[in-house]
C-alpha cells in the first residue's frame, strides 16, 4: 500500500478529488490531509471525507514537527494540492522524488515564488498569452524548479478573467492529477 498525504492551503478541490479517485484502490490510500491555514476549505472538505486532517503552522514546518508527523505515519508520498509554502530542505531529502506539486501554469513560465493560485491567472492574462494550462512536477528546494512529470494545455479565450481561467485550469487539473499520482505510486 502507497499512504499518501496531500498537504494543501485553500479551497481543496484538487484533494477532495485525488481522495475521491483512491477510494477503495487496490494500491494508494490517503491517510491523511495535512494544512498550514486554520480557514481553508479543505478542512471541512476533510471531514466530510473522513479522512484526518492535521492542522500546522509555518514555524512547525519549519522546525521539523511536520516532518516527524509524516514519518510517524509513515507517509510514502506526499502530494501538494494548492499548497502555497516552501517545503524545507529536510523534508525534500526525507522524500527524494516523493513529493509531486501540481501548478496552474506551464513552467517555467509564470512559476516561482509569490506566483500562486490568482496571481498566476492574472500574469497569464496581463501577458496575453493565447494558451496556458498545468504543469505536474517532481518537488526540490526550489519554488517550481523540479523535474516536470506531464503538462496539459488549454486556451485563454478573449474576454478571459482569472476566475473563468481558474475555472478551466482547475477542471484540467480534475482530469489528470490523480492520474498522474498514481502513475507515480505504480512506480515505486
Ligand atoms: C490550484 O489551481 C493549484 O494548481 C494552485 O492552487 C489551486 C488550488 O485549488 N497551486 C498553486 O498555485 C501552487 N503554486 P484547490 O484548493 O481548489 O485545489
């Protein structure tokens, strides 16, 4: 069995539908969805999934409790769904190509640090790119930089804001992400 923990910081849509898709699988399970903002939707998301959801702040990230709660559960993959902190060096050691962060634009473009949820949509549009999309990709210290797993694109139409590109880019996020986890979990 691969025991996943999502960690993600807003709404959830992408870990309530990465644990929708490992519901009853043969191999994956998520264990656990772990949250560093004590509003985000997908604490409620959690619990009306029923799976557990530990709540932390950016000073336990950083001092390594996060990371012994990972290891205590013997977590084997960790998946960032929305999840707008760094992830310490410690933690991408503890984790080597066990981390995979899903991104709302193709990098390199319009990644890095601060670049995030909305700000992005509003880049790529203030950019007047005709397309963007989402790019899948392995975890290191650095903010976006880690080796890309897959990349779906979509059109920004004219006329686009960044909620109607939002909503596109979530929906192909929706189509591929557990996809692509678990493409990952088959492999180790
Ligand atoms: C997603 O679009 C994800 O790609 C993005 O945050 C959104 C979370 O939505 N992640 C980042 O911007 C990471 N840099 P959700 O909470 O509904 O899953």
């Amino acid at each position: 069995m691969v025991r996943i923990a999502i960690l993600a910081s807003g709404s959830g849509t992408n870990a309530q539908r990465i644990v929708e898709y490992f519901n009853g699988h043969a191999l994956v399970r998520v264990v656990l969805i772990g949250c560093d903002r004590s509003k985000a939707g997908v604490i409620q998301r959690s619990w009306d999934l029923g799976v557990p959801c530990y709540l932390f702040n950016g000073k336990l990230l950083r001092d390594g409790t996060v990371l012994r709660e990972l290891l205590t559960q013997r977590i084997d993959l960790l998946v960032l769904a929305g999840f707008m902190r760094l992830i310490p060096a410690e933690m991408v050691n503890a984790f080597p190509d066990r981390i995979i962060n899903i991104h709302p634009a193709l990098l390199p473009n319009f990644g890095g640090k601060g670049m995030y949820g909305h700000r992005v949509h509003e880049a790529v549009i203030a950019a007047k790119e005709a397309e963007s999309g989402i790019t899948i990709h392995l975890v290191n210290e650095r903010y976006d930089e880690g080796h890309q797993l897959a990349q779906f694109r979509c059109a920004v139409l004219s006329g686009d804001t960044p909620e109607t590109l939002a909503e596109r880019i979530h929906e192909l996020e929706h189509a591929h992400y557990p996809a692509a986890i678990e493409k990952v979990a088959n492999g180790m």
